[in-house]
C-alpha cells in the first residue's frame, strides 16, 4: 500500500540546490579520509567484496560524522538535526512487533504521536525520539499497530448532511389485490326438512 509522503514537522525544505559560497574542491581535500572496518558494520561482504547497501550506508554516516566533527563550519544536515530521520513500517506481516523491536534497539526515551485521518492522509502512530543530538521517528500505520476500544460516549457538534427528499412519478409493475370473502355475506340456509315417517 503506497501512502502519500507527509512532512511531519511541517517545516519547508531548504533549498538543495547549488551553494556559491561552498568551495567544492576546497572542501573535498579538507574532508578527512577514514578506514572502515568492515567488521564493525555487524555484516559480512559478499565473495566479490562489493559492500551491501546498508553497508555502504553505515559507512556514510561514519565517514559524516567524521566530517562534521572536523568542521566546524560546515551546517548539520537538516534531517536528523531540525527534522526527524525517519523509520518506516507502513508494510509487512507485522508492522507492530517490527515497530515494537526497533524501539527496544534504538536507546532512545520515545514520545507517542497518534494522529486521525484526514483528507490527505491516513492515520499514524509515530514514536519520537532522540539519539543525543539527533531527532528519530518511528512511523506506522495507526490502525495495524492500534486496537480500537470503546471507551464510552460523550455529546459532540458534528457536521449533518440533510438532503430534502426528492420524488417523481414513475410506470412500474404493481399487484392488483382484492380480498375474497366466501359466502360470510351471502342469504341464510333453508333448514333442511325433518325426515319422513317410516310405515
């Protein structure tokens, strides 16, 4: 199920086009080179040696913050920093407990955000939270992760629809009934006549 893309800090993206102001060359010398042990990434490379997605990903943000440690000038990334990076679990066989296991893994204090459904987007249950200085979400489907419960009932001013009735005339196959009575209205019975003596 393809769900529309929300911003949930309902914050404008800055501008990611070219910055005049950055020496690109400058930059990529200064930008301290680092080793990765591969071993450190919790996963082993194929036979070919050609590091996995996810491993080339934790690389990157190894390498970041190397760079962002160095240089103090350079801004911090705007997700992660004023926006959340995001963990999705809007699909699978169980949202919930995969939703459940990554909070346990990630060490984070974690804050509930329940939202309804509105026109342009379905209901979600986020978890926020922080990784020291870093902004995480965790984002599911309200209704795979939630139990509905009915906990009552309370007087609200919701919006009615009121449509005057509308009729017209129209041909159309009917019964035709009458009601058969007997003979209940009909002229009383002769009384039959006593029977002959017999000589």
């Amino acid at each position: 199920m393809n769900a529309p893309r929300r911003s949930h800090d309902g914050d404008a993206r800055p501008d990611s086009g070219h910055n005049p102001s950055v020496d690109e060359g400058t930059a990529a010398v200064n930008a301290p080179t680092v080793t990765i042990d591969r071993a450190e990434t919790g996963a082993q490379a194929p036979d070919d040696m050609t590091p996995s997605p996810r491993q080339r990903y934790i690389e990157g943000l190894r390498l970041l913050a190397s760079v962002l440690e160095a240089n103090e000038n350079l801004p911090l990334p705007y997700e992660g920093a004023s926006t959340a990076i995001t963990f999705h679990y809007l699909g699978g066989e169980n949202p919930r407990e995969a939703m459940a296991e990554a909070a346990r893994l990630i060490p984070s204090t974690w804050r509930k955000e329940v939202s309804d459904e509105s026109e342009k987007f379905p209901a979600y249950i986020d978890l926020v939270g922080n990784l020291a200085g870093v902004k995480v979400r965790l984002v599911a489907f309200r209704d795979t992760v939630c139990k509905r419960v009915v906990t009552g009932t309370e007087d609200r001013e919701v919006e009615e629809v009121v449509m005057p009735a509308v009729t017209r005339m129209v041909t159309k196959p009917v019964e035709v009934v009458e009601w058969d009575c007997g003979s209940l209205l009909g002229p009383r019975p002769m009384a039959d006549e006593a029977p002959k003596a017999v000589a």
